[in-house]
C-alpha cells in the first residue's frame, strides 16, 4: 500500500473506560465519492491510488498504525438527558499530528454498529455524508473553526431510512472529538478519575496554557463564545446543539439537520426535529451558554469545595454571555464596514436585522449587497432599508476602508440548502458534477464569481426546503 497515515494515537493511550476498540465493518463495493487532497497534503497523509483510498476511508482496510476505537460519551439532546449515547456509528481510527504540530483526529463516520449503536444500524446515508463534506468544507473556507471532511466512500450497500438508500462512509477530520458529553458521562457515573484524567487530556491537548480544571472551563466558555458569534455572522443554524455535538475544541461538529439561512428570520428552524424551536437561529447563544453550564456541572464533581466550585463557575458560566455578545458585536460590525466602536453600533445593526426579518430580506445577500449599494433590493419595501441607510452612511464617515472590510465579512457563497438538495439528489443517480461546482466555488466564498451567481440565487418557493432531517 502507498497511501499511508502516520499515525500517533493518544486517545487509544487513555484507559479502557473512555472507548470500546474495533475495526469497522467491511462494505460490500466500497466506491471513492471524494477525495480532499488538499487536507491530506495538510496532515502528512500520502494519498495513494482511488482504489487504496476506497478499501481505506470505507473501513475495509485498517491502515497500518490505526486503532481503532468507538468512544465513549452521554449527553443532553434537546434538553433531556441520555445517560448513554458514544459513537454509535463512527470508529476513530487513530490521531495524526499535522504539519502545523496539531494533533487531528481520523474518524470514519457510517462505519458500522459499535456497542454504542442502541437501535440504530452504525451507518450513514449518502446524502448526509455529503451534505457534511460540503458544509463544513465550506465553513472551513468561511475562516469558522470547523471538523473538516478527508473522504467520502459509497459502500456499494443500501440501507434502510424512509425507504432504501445507497450508504456511504465520511471520514472526517477534528481536532478532536472530545464533547461536553464526554465529560457528563463520567461525572454522572461518579467516576471521578476519569473525568480528571479527561480534564487534563483535554487541557494537554487544546488548552495548555489553562490552569485546571477551572481553566478548562474558562478557554471553552471563550471558544464556544467565539464558534455561536461566527455562526450568527453568517446565519448558520446548526440545528442539533445538543451537549454531545458541543465539542471542547471550540470546532464546529455534527452536520446534522443544519443549514444557512436564506429569508433572515431570527426564529428560523430548519430541524425537522426540533418542533419548540430550541435551536432556533436566534437562541444559538442561550444554549451555548447552556451547553457550557452542563460542562461547568460536570467538572464540579472534581473541586474540593464544591460551594466554592458553584460560585466560581457560575460566574464564569454567566460571564460567556458578555463574551459572546462581545465577540457578536465585532462580527457585525465589520459587516457593515466598521473598524471604529461607537456606543450605537449595536442599535444600528439591531434596527437593519429587524428591517430585514419584517422584508423577507435574503440574509447573505443584504449583507453581501451593502459594500455594492445594492442592499435596497432585498427588501420587499426597500423604503424601510432607504431610512435606515441613512444613518449608517453618517456612521461611515471617517470609517478607514468600509468596503474592504465588509467584503472581507459577508461572504457572496453559501451552501444554500436547496443547492444541497440538487446536489444530493444528482448524486444519489450517480451525478457528482453539481458536488463538484459546489466544492469550487464554496472554496472561495468572499471571492465574486460572476459564472456562478446562479449559487448566490435564494430558492423560490417550489426550490424551498422547508425541513432538513437529521443526518442519520
Ligand atoms: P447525532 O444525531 O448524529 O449527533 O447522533 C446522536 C447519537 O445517535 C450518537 O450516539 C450517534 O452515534 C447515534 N446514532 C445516530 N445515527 C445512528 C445510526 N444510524 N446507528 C447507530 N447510532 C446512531
Ligand atoms: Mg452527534
């Protein structure tokens, strides 16, 4: 074999309690889809020939030095607690350290049932393997810390959803994939060595500078602050903000039933799941805030004096709201070209987003619009974006380089939810030429590609994808 990983695996290291080791479950005609060379050049993987990449990133071939495991985690989904969840349908084959000296996990995804699977059958379905490899490819190129997406195998195997779909297998890329359910599942079974031996794992690994575990919780806290308020810049609603797809490393994981939002609305779902809105694009930062509070408890279980513990967290549970909106206010502001702060800034973009909900206006393309002076147009009454124009061109004055600074904020390409529907349904009849547009022009999203401004178009009311199920 010549595509080879040079693998160190560190999560393989830890005691047995954190993961159950096995090799994926061999497909029946394993077909490479994809293939991100870029990636691999990045993480010092020699790529090989197609069909060594099929037998490898299908799991019909445990590369030499991989370890395969499942891990082990809980979490809250939607709010209820499930005392079990783990990797159900993923296998970590091991860890590589990249060019850069970051520590990356490789993740098959769809590989196969594992202990952890409950009911399901530990496989994925093509649509969402390549609805994940775009996305976060594309977020990847957005400038958003992200998992990123190495391969995509079909297997050659239907499986079973709605009706029979052609499987497929992702192999994904992260930092790591430590969760704050990694940490619930421990402290819940009162097995408080694993979670000090997880929290300095994990301070090892993303946060050395931090002090323990309070320290952990503080760099976390800022990372999750820092992920909603990029999201929120470009209307990204991740859909599952469950505390098992809230990843310690502050990267965007689990491209389930997301989506980037085309008519803003600040209560826009696009979850087919998540009927009370409680992931809904405007609530993302109450539940980060949320989801770093069930981190806090978890990390409790190890202070000495818990009531000191409790005041101490909860301050820094509560003062993420500040860093969050801090972090917000700065995004939008370059969105609208500005490198000054001004006490009315936030009153200012509030009155535009308002304006925009109440016109039906496009969210990317508004923003997208303002550096050329075309914003007015997105609005179904473009009088109600003319009065609040006026106060921002006085606000621009003395500005240093508006333009400059919105092109760099509001991209012109997103993976629009309707081109993701076309682009699945052509694949799935064995077209991957829209797959491939797509992963083109994504790669470049703040760049003008006049060929392709039928991908800034928002759909039309038959294109609508009104629901995105989940990922499974
Ligand atoms: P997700 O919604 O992808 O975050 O998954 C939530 C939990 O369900 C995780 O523990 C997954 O491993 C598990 N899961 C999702 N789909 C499947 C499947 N097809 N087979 C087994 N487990 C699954
Ligand atoms: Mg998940």
């Amino acid at each position: 074999m010549t595509l080879h990983l040079p693998f160190d695996n560190s999560y393989a290291r830890l005691p047995g309690v954190f993961y159950a080791r096995l090799d994926p479950t061999p497909v029946k005609a394993p077909g490479l889809l994809a293939f991100n060379t870029a990636l691999a050049a990045e993480l010092g993987v020699s790529p090989g020939e197609a069909l060594e990449q099929a037998q490898v990133f299908s799991g019909n071939a445990v590369p030499e030095g991989a370890e395969p495991l499942a891990q082990l985690y809980a979490g809250h989904q939607f709010g209820n607690w499930n005392p079990q969840l783990g990797d159900g349908r993923a296998i970590l084959l091991g860890e590589v350290v990249d060019g850069q000296g970051r520590r990356r996990d490789v993740q098959l995804k769809g590989s196969g049932p594992t202990p952890f699977s409950r009911n399901g059958d530990g496989r994925a379905w093509l649509g969402p393997v390549l609805r994940e490899y775009v996305v976060s490819e594309a977020m990847h190129a957005l400038g958003i810390p992200t998992t990123r997406a190495l391969a995509a195998v079909a297997t050659g195997e239907e499986i079973r959803r709605e009706t029979w779909l052609p499987g497929a297998v992702l192999t994904r890329v992260a930092a790591s994939h430590i969760r704050v359910g990694t940490f619930q599942v421990f402290a819940a079974r009162g097995q408080k060595d694993a979670v000090q031996r997880l929290t300095h794992y994990t301070i090892d690994r993303h946060y050395p500078e931090a002090d323990g575990p309070r320290g952990l919780l503080v760099a976390v806290a800022r990372a999750q602050a820092e992920l909603v308020a990029a999201w929120m810049s470009v209307g990204f609603i991740h859909g599952v903000m469950n505390t098992d797809n809230c990843a310690l490393s502050g990267e965007t994981i689990d491209y389930g039933p997301c989506a980037f939002l085309d008519r803003f609305h600040p209560m826009r779902v696009y979850s087919s799941i998540d009927r009370m809105g409680r992931y809904a694009y405007g609530n993302q930062p109450n539940i980060a805030v949320w989801n770093v509070a069930q981190l806090a408890t978890a990390l409790i279980t190890l202070a000495d004096d818990q009531d000191a513990a409790v005041e101490e967290y909860t301050q820094i549970v509560q003062g993420m709201g500040e860093t969050l909106r801090a972090a917000w206010l700065r995004r939008f502001r370059a969105k609208l070209g500005l490198s000054r702060e001004e006490p009315g800034d936030a009153a200012l973009i509030g009155d535009l987003m308002d304006r925009m909900a109440e016109n039906q206006a496009d969210f990317t393309n508004t923003f997208r619009a303002l550096a050329t002076g075309a914003a007015r147009d997105q609005f179904l009454d473009p009088a109600a974006f003319d009065e609040w124009e006026a106060g921002w061109r006085r606000r621009l004055e003395g500005e240093p380089d508006p333009e400059v600074v919105m092109r760099a904020a509001n991209p012109a390409f997103i993976p629009r939810n309707h081109r993701m529907e076309e682009m699945i349904a052509a694949a799935v009849a064995g077209d991957m030429a829209p797959f491939e547009r797509l992963m083109s022009v994504l790669a470049r999203p703040y760049e003008d590609q006049s060929e392709a401004a039928d991908l800034m178009r928002p759909p039309t009311e038959d294109e609508e994808v009104p629901a995105t199920f989940c990922g499974t």
